[in-house]
C-alpha cells in the first residue's frame, strides 16, 4: 500500500510543479482585433426579435421564463431608461430609438 501512495504523491507533486512551472500566460487584449457590433434600426421591423434570437442561439443563452430571472445579452430599450445616468440626447428622434 505504501509503495502505491508514494507513486501517487510523486505523480501528484509533479503535476502541481509542472502547473507551477507553465506560468499563467498573457491574456492581454491586442488593439488590433476587436470586436463589435452595429444594428441600423431602421431596417428593424418594430417587434422583431431576429437579432436577439440569434444572438441567445449561438451563445447558449437559456429560455428562462420568468422575466426576473431572464439572461439578456441583447434587448431593446429606450435610451433613456437603458443608461440613465448619461446625458440627455440631443435629437428627440434619438430619445425614442431602442437600445440594442
């Protein structure tokens, strides 16, 4: 039993030196590729939802029922009621665009 243990102290000591040794890498954002997206909400059909569907789709967002516990990743809001700590728009056709 003991000879058993002490392979698997070994191996595991190992693994943990080796974990150790790799290092944590460099994860830092490179500025020349970023990612973002654009939606012209004039060619949005008022209700539509195709956007928002695809989005939850591709990432795996979960259907949960209950709207306070919904995940969003992508909803439509006024401007206003989205940030409201921002300052207030200049054009008051922008106030009532949703946010997407």
């Amino acid at each position: 039993m003991s000879a058993s243990r002490r392979t698997f102290l070994r191996v595991i000591g190992a693994s943990a030196l080796g974990g150790c040794a790799r290092g944590t890498g460099d994860f830092s954002a490179t500025p020349s590729r970023r990612l973002g997206l654009v939606v012209d909400l004039d060619r949005c059909r008022s209700g539509c939802r195709d956007c928002i569907d695809a989005c939850h789709a591709v990432h795996n967002v979960p259907a949960i029922p209950d709207p306070a516990h919904e995940v969003k990743w992508v909803w439509t809001e006024p401007f206003a009621r989205a940030l409201p700590a921002v300052e207030p728009l200049e054009g008051g056709r922008l106030r009532e665009l949703p946010v997407p």
